[in-house]
C-alpha cells in the first residue's frame, strides 16, 4: 500500500495524524460567518473553527481541511482573493491549536446545544 499524498499547496499544517490540515486566517469580525458557510456548504471540503478575537476587532479562525481536499480548500480561498471580497490575512498556527485542542473544543461546543 502507498503511502498516502501530501497536498501540494503551502501554508497547510498537518495536525497530530495528518488525517485534518489546516490553514490559519485573520479576517474581521463580520466575515467569520461568510467563511464558516462558505466552507461548511461544500460537504467534505472543511470546517471553520474560532481559534481568537483580537484586540483590533479581527478575528482568528482556522480551517480545517481532509488531506483530500486541501487543494479544493485552497482554490476556494484563492477565488475569494482574486475576487476582491472578503478581505483576509494568513496567519501562522499557533501553538495551542493542536488537533486535540481543536477536537475538545468541538467536542465541547457540541454539547452546549
């Protein structure tokens, strides 16, 4: 059995079992629903998670892509760019957003309904 393709596209991080990748923006407050529905309408393409809120008003948010779609996950921010809209920034991942950290959180908001 082959071992399985690494996306071809910079910028990813593989969390822990490079099984989830992900890609950190910084866009402004209003923007974090645009993206959260953006990716989460492609069924499979990723999911958007909150990582901060900084003091400027912006907001951090990750997204987190299957090695199988990073490259989809990326064509779609690279449309958004080219575009004009939604303007964001890449930023790198910080150190607390393990895939642990990303699956408690999940977990834990998850129940919170």
């Amino acid at each position: 059995m082959s071992a399985p393709r690494e996306p071809s596209v910079a910028g990813w991080t593989p969390l822990r079992d490079a099984e989830l990748w992900a890609r950190v923006l910084r866009v402004e407050r209003e923007e974090v629903a645009y993206f959260k529905f953006l990716f989460e309408s492609y069924e499979g393409v990723g999911i958007v998670r909150t990582v901060e809120t900084q003091k400027d008003g912006t907001v951090v948010i990750a997204l987190l892509a299957p090695r199988d779609f990073v490259e989809v996950a990326e064509a779609i921010l690279e449309d958004v760019r080219e575009r004009g809209a939604r303007p964001f920034t890449y930023e790198e991942l910080p150190a607390v957003c393990t895939e642990d950290w990303f699956l408690s959180t999940w977990v834990r908001d998850a129940g919170a309904d």
